[in-house]
C-alpha cells in the first residue's frame, strides 16, 4: 500500500462529492493531528433481501494498489486504500472504511476498532453531506466516541439521507444519544448494543419516540441489547409505545429487567385506559392539524388567485370608455364567479397533498368506551420484542400469551407481535404460559405466511411464495 505526503497533496484538489478523495486531503489542508487510512470496498450488486435471501452483497476486498498518489489523479475510480503520510506510527491510525455502490458513490462509512472517532473529521464528513446524498448508514464498532462526537452527527443527520447508525460497543461518556432524535431525519434504524446506558439514559430517548415528536414518524428498529436498563427504562419505553405507531422492532434482551418492567411494555400492547391527559393533548394536536390545515390551504389559494388577480388588472388597464369599462367588470364577475369554486377545490386538494390526512394513535376509530372510561385498542405496530436473558419469570410469560391471545381476537392473528423472545430467562421447564405464548406466535406467523407475497422485479412474472 503507497502512502502520499501531504505536500502530494497539493497537486490535487478534489471536491466534496468525491468523499474518499476529499477527506484526507481535508485533513491534510487543516493539518490534523491525526493520520487518516480510507479503505475502499465496491458492492458489485446490491439485492434486496426480500427479493432474494440466497443472494447476498458481494463486497470486493481492497487491492494493494493505492488511490491518491497525484501521478494516479486522473479522473478514475480504483478500488484501494487512501492514506495520508504523516509523521505518526500506525497505532495513532483513524482507520475508515468505506463500502461504494458500482458507480464508486460511498454508501457506508465504518469505524471499525479506531484509536478515536476525531471531531475534526466528523465535521468533515458533516459538510460533505450535501454532495453525497447516496450514503446511507454509519457504523461505529469499538470506537472511543465522545458527547462532541455524536453531537456532530446529530447536526448533519437532518440533511443526510442516512436511515442506518450502529454504534455498538462505543459508549459515549455523555450519553447524549436522545440528540439523534431531536430533529426530522430519515433514521430508521439505531443500534446501541452494549453502550452501558442506564436508565436515565433510555427515559431521555423515549421521550424523543412518543407521537407526534420527529423520531415517532421514521425509527422502525431499536436495539438496546446488553445494557443497564431496569424496570425504569422499560417503563419509559412502555409509555412510549403508547402513542408511538411507527416502531416494529425493540431488542431489549441482556438487561435487567423484571417482571414489572416487561409488564409496562405488555400494557401498551393491549387495550388500555386512556387518561385525561392524554385525551387533552389528541384534542390540541387536532386543533393544531386543523389550523395548519386552513393556514396551508390560504397560502395555497393565494398562490392560485395571484395570476387571475394580474390578468384582471391587465384588462382592466386597457379599457378606454365606459362602455369597455362595464363590459371588462361584467367579464371578469363571471370570470371570478367560474373560477372561483374552481381554485378553492385545487387549493384544498394542495393543503391535503402537502399535509396528508390527519393520523393519532387515539384517533376514534382506536377508541371505546366501557362503564365509562375510554380506552385505546393497544399498539399493534410493533411486530418483534426481545426479553431474553433478563430477569423474567412465569408471570411475563402469562402475560405476553394474554397479550397474544387479545391481538389476535382484535385484529385477527398475524396482527401485532409475530416474535417474541424470552430466551435465557428464568422460566421453569414446564411453564405452560410459555407453551401458550409458543402457540399464539405459531399461529401468528402461519396466518403471515398464509399471505402471497408478490415479487417486485420488472423482468419476471409474478410468483406467489409461501415462507
């Protein structure tokens, strides 16, 4: 593998859309204190999963060969490793490696066991964002990361198209993870495996996931697996889920969570009491779709009556006797009285497009109301939950087959959890709530697969497949 100097690096100056170029000559440009190794790897062919689960994403090896020597700048793309030489030995190396589609594009940026994830570089990355719209997830493994760090990613995640950040096994000494949250972004996938988060820790993040806050509207996939999370954290995330419809997968396995804990979460699954609180806020959010509603519709028929207020001003320009002057006014009165029914039904058909139909998870057809009390059908979005190797006994697993049993009855099965796992918990032999629940998610997931899932690919016919 060549190195280049950071006096090479002059020669060439490359441009923010070409990343793995732009990066170390960045660094070099703002003489960072750090030694940065990029190593290219090309996905031949990506094949979705869905369509094709024999087929997997070949990834080419990196070659011997190197990128940057300015005697090599000629335009192309070659798949190698880009090094910037300075004086440091390779202990102190920032190793990044990034995964380009076929057209040389980075569409994964991995940190794989660094000797620290740099902020300088993180802002660099940061300001490359906007050329590189292709990239799609981040993978920090065993790095030193600190609270400046992931704030840095935080700030760039609103403007990125990343959908995908896994941060296991890099606990953040400030545990501001809830800030990758905050703001409208395209994250649906966050993996925190082994990041020594405690309670505090997850009551800050679910406080980001409750509806109709940012984070409610994208993340599917939350992994918590192998922390410091106890019956506090669980409740957190059982108020969450709540209101939040957007989660399906929540791994909360190797924790320490009892049975009072698993029993926050089991409650939001099913049907449950709605509190004043919680019927006063569905009630604002209402008022406040609505009048964002008739806000938009104004701004959009504005938008359309501007042009027939200019064409009328333009007739009424050229009318030169009274007689013209009554015959334009009488025109544009029928004019406007045709006209008008038409641009309000095309402004409202805008405000609807631009704000979609009005959604809650306590919406009135997810409500009922017995002796009384109003209660809410349950979350019947989230599809997998992992419990294992917590502290959980029998009566978790009575309550997860009563959860099971009440989806089903309410939705039909296939509806709501489809795995659930307590694997690894103290649960006897003979448990027969856990044979009932094993029952429950048999039936569940042949009621899935009883389904004929069409392929999606242009080029065959559609086939019909039973999994």
């Amino acid at each position: 593998m060549e190195q280049v100097t950071v006096n090479e690096l002059h020669f060439y100056r490359p441009r923010p859309s070409d990343l793995t170029a732009f990066l170390p000559y960045a660094c070099s440009q703002l003489q960072a204190p750090f030694r940065l190794r990029i190593l290219i790897e090309t996905i031949e062919e990506y094949v979705s999963k869905t369509d094709d689960k024999a087929k997997k994403s070949k990834r080419d090896k990196p070659g011997a060969q190197a990128h940057t020597p300015p005697a090599q700048y000629s335009g192309e793309k070659q798949e190698s490793a880009v090094v910037v030489a300075q004086d440091y030995d390779d202990e102190g190396d920032v190793v990044l490696r990034a995964f380009c589609d076929p057209a040389g594009k980075p569409v994964e940026l991995v940190f794989y066991h660094c000797s620290q994830v740099p902020r300088l570089l993180l802002k660099i990355i940061g300001l490359c964002i906007p050329y590189n719209m292709q990239l799609t997830k981040i993978t920090i493994r065993w790095g030193p990361l600190d609270g400046f760090g992931l704030y840095e990613i935080a700030k760039f995640l609103p403007l990125s198209q990343i959908t995908d950040i896994c941060l296991d096994d890099s606990p953040v000494s400030h545990c501001n993870y809830y800030l990758l949250l905050e703001q409208q972004t395209h994250l649906k996938i966050l993996s925190l495996a082994r990041c020594n988060l405690i309670d505090e820790d997850i009551t800050l993040m679910a406080s980001k996931l409750g509806h109709p806050l940012p984070a409610s509207r994208t993340l599917a996939v939350l992994s918590l697996e192998s922390n410091n999370i106890t019956d506090v954290g669980a409740r957190a995330l059982g108020e969450a889920l709540r209101t939040n419809r957007t989660l399906r997968h929540l791994n909360l396995a190797g924790n320490a969570i009892t049975d009072l804990g698993a029993s926050y979460i089991f409650r939001s699954l099913t049907q449950f009491p709605v509190s004043h609180d919680e019927i006063t806020l569905k009630r604002r959010r209402m008022f406040e779709f609505l009048k964002m509603k008739r806000e938009t519709y104004e701004r959009c028929y504005r938008e359309l009556i501007t042009p027939v207020e200019l064409e009328s001003g333009r007739s009424r320009r050229k009318t030169i006797s009274a007689r013209s002057r009554k015959a334009s006014t009488a025109t544009l009165a029928s004019y406007k009285g045709s006209a008008g029914d038409t641009i309000a039904c095309k402004a409202e058909t805008m405000a609807n497009e631009l704000l979609g139909a009005y959604s809650d998870p306590f919406h009135a057809a997810e409500m009922v109301v017995e002796g009384g009390e109003t209660y809410c059908a349950g979350n019947f979005a989230l599809s997998y939950l992992n419990l294992a190797y917590n502290a959980l006994q029998c009566a978790s697993a009575a309550r997860l087959a009563a959860v099971l049993a009440y989806q089903a009855r309410a939705r039909g099965p296939g509806a709501g959890l489809l795995r659930a796992v307590l694997e690894g918990s103290a649960l006897p032999p003979d448990c027969g709530a856990a044979r009932a629940a094993a029952h429950w998610l048999a039936r569940a997931l042949a009621a899935v697969d009883a389904f004929p899932v069409k392929t999606t690919r242009k080029s065959e016919k559609p086939k019909f497949k039973n999994t």
